[in-house]
C-alpha cells in the first residue's frame, strides 16, 4: 500500500497559500499516479545565485517544497549559476548587468549551506545548471531559440511593457526564460514551483518538454512577499530584505520595522504557525483594542527561532527592548577597524564597505534620510569625510538597528 496521503489532503495542503496551479486537473493526476505507485514526484525550482544571501521572500518558495518532501516527493534545488550570469528579466525595467563567474560560484556556495534551514536533506537533491549549459554548443543555443518566436516573448507583461514604451529588451534576456525551461528538460521535472513573477518562464519550461514528447510539468505559483519598505518586493538590492542568516537581533529588529498593514501576509508566508494559530492571530489583527506592536512582537520571535532556534526570540527581543525602550547601547557592537589617514575616511564609502548598506547610493539614501549618526550626531552631509586620527574610536549608527565600532589604528 502506498505511503502517500490521499490526493485531496495532498491538494489541501499544497494549494494553501498558492497563486495558481497549473493546469490542476493534470496535477491532481500526477498526484494519483504517484500514489498508486509508491515513486515522488520530482519537484523543481530554481534560484540564481544572483546575490550571496538567501531571505525570507526566497523562504515563501522554500518551504512549499517543504510540504512537498514531508508528503514524500523529492525536491530538485536548481541553483543557477549558469543563468545567474545572464540575468532574470522577471519584472525588470531595465538590462541587467552580467555578473562575473566568480561573483555568482560565492553566492551559489552561500545558497547551498543556507537552503536546509529550511528544506530535508534526505530529500533534496542540488544541482547547478552550468552542468549542462556551459556544455551546449553554438548550435544547440541556436536550436533552442528557434522553438519560440519573438511573438510569444513578447506576450509576457514585462517584455511587451518595456517594448511599447522604447525600452531596450537585449537578445539575452530572451534566452533566459529558454535556458530555464531547458533546465526542466534535463531534469525531467513534474511540478516547477515559482513566484507569480516567474510564471511565463516555468510555462516556456512545459512547452519545451512537450515539444520533446516529454509528459509537461505542472506548475504552482507563489505570491511575492513585499519587503521591509512595505512597497516593494524583497530585495536586497533594494535594502528591504531580511537575510535568514543575519543576527537573531538584526531579524527582530527589521521585522518591528515593517507596516502593520503587512502583518497579515508575513503570518501567512514566513512565520511556521498552523492554520488554527494563523486564524487565532488574525482575530487578534481584527480587534482594534490589540495593541499591534504585541501581535509584530510574535511575528518577529516565531522567525527568529526558525532561523536560530528555540530562545532566540525572546533573546532577540531583550535586545531589542535595551536599545528601543530603554535606550540602551547594544552589548556586543562588532569592531570595524580604519587605517590612519589625514584626509579622513569618507563616510558613504565607509558604510558601504563595512556592509551596512548594500551600495553607496543606498548609503547616500540613508544619509540623506537622516538613518546615520556618529556617536549619537546625526549626519547628514554625503561628502562627509571621518576624521581619522590614530587611536581614535567612534560609535556608527546606521538606520534603528545597526551599530558598529569604528576603530582607527
């Protein structure tokens, strides 16, 4: 007998929470046939090593292939080191930048350690699809793109947006959604999950497996999880993203900062509550006599303790409370040690090498917003340079949450 739930538990389960399965009558099959089998299905999804930390908007995908392995099926972690070169157009308004192979192998080894925090080991298989794209051959690129026309391309939203508005759309943006679908082909995939944004590209990757006589994948969509900001989707490019390994005091922190408007959809996507806990914290969101810095407080310990265990919620939160409440300093600011200079250090520079801001125009942003002080003395000056005279110390404060101590040998 199998060891697979009946299809409609299995459905209940994984349809929660997702945008669209497609088409769900063929999944429903798929389902069936894998239980009266005894073999999972293999579940794929690709993530492009097009940063060096995976956040929590990557957990929304991550752990809807969790319910896929503790139902038993098989998970296929597609690291795109290959495509990550290319750059994903999905929603953008512009040519992205190719990153070097150097940049995107650091990233993809940063994926592969921080994916089980959250995925089963024993039931997740990782590749990178440099294994078969930097083997193909002019000819077979070329063969590729002539399975889709430039016509199709330009249905999907982005590309037709950025055409009829005279924004340029490159001859390698085109190869992306085919290059991802062909990772599909090779992998022999059943079910490709993806956010909303990918859903013409796990399409193209069912048409091309069709076109090749294979059985075409089903696909599930996810929604976006917005960001810090409470306007964007989480980035880090954009500095509204709460990396899953940064401190359990940084996570805190950045969840207390987001609108309450959002708290509803966090709860939903990235903290591990039940159904019946979730509905117990919406009637709590509901009543207007809930104070919803206390309802914040549960999201901000339950994603902590996800990433960092039991206790470090609660440890989060006494932290949080020294600096915000009573005004306190943190205990352990991390030392950040500068070279001696007559000429100073420019601050912007600084802050962004250091790793407080993901760029110097980020860095200038939060200078101008007034984010940055030096021992408590908001600066807001983006030419400012810091004096650096030997055995000098300064206290850097970037934003509500981030401190360091500024050293000068």
């Amino acid at each position: 007998m199998s060891g697979f739930a009946p299809v409609d538990e299995q459905m209940k389960i994984l349809a929660r929470g997702a945008v669209e399965i497609l088409p769900e009558a063929e999944f429903r099959e798929r389902l069936q046939a894998s239980r009266d089998s005894g073999t999972p299905l293999r579940i794929k999804e690709g993530f492009d090593a097009s940063a060096p930390d995976l956040h929590l908007g990557h957990t929304v995908q991550l752990r809807k292939l969790r319910q896929f392995q503790d139902l038993g099926h098989d998970v296929i972690f597609l690291i795109g080191d290959f495509t990550a070169m290319i750059g994903d157009p999905s929603g953008k308004s512009s040519t992205r930048p190719m990153l070097s192979r150097e940049e995107v192998l650091e990233n993809a080894e940063s994926y592969r350690r921080q994916v089980f925090k959250v995925l089963r080991e024993d039931r997740t298989r990782v590749v990178f699809n440099s294994e078969w794209a930097l083997k193909m051959s002019s000819v077979d690129v070329l063969r590729l793109s002539s399975e889709y026309t430039v016509a199709r391309m330009l249905e999907r939203d982005d590309f037709e947006k950025r055409y009829k508005g005279n924004q340029p759309i490159s001859i390698q943006e085109f190869l992306y959604p085919l290059f991802q679908g062909y990772d599909s082909v090779v992998l022999k995939s059943d079910v490709e999950v993806g956010g909303t944004d990918q859903k013409f590209n796990l399409l193209v990757g069912r048409e091309l497996q069709r076109g090749r006589g294979m059985k075409p994948q089903c696909v599930l969509t996810l929604p976006l999880l917005v960001g810090t900001d409470g306007k964007e989707k989480m980035s880090k490019s954009l500095g509204n993203a709460v990396g899953i390994e940064e401190p359990a005091d940084q996570i805190f922190g950045k969840v207390m900062s987001i609108p309450d408007e959002l708290m509803a959809e966090w709860f939903d996507l990235v903290s591990d509550l039940d159904a019946g806990e979730r509905a117990a914290v919406q009637a709590r969101l509901d009543d207007t006599s809930v104070n919803p810095g206390q309802i914040k407080r549960q999201l901000a310990r339950n994603i902590c303790e996800q990433y960092h265990g039991a206790g470090a919620g609660e440890s989060a939160e006494a932290a949080f409370d020294r600096i915000f409440v009573q005004k306190d300093r943190p205990d352990d600011v991390p030392e950040y040690h500068l070279a001696a200079s007559a000429d100073g250090h420019w601050l912007v520079g600084l802050i962004a090498e250091a790793g407080l801001a993901p760029s110097k125009k980020e860095a200038r942003r939060l200078l101008q917003q007034g984010g940055v002080s030096i021992d408590e003395k908001r600066i807001s000056d983006e030419k400012y340079n810091l004096p650096a005279t030997s055995g000098s110390t300064y206290l850097l404060r970037v934003g509500k949450r981030r401190f360091l101590s500024l050293i000068v040998d």
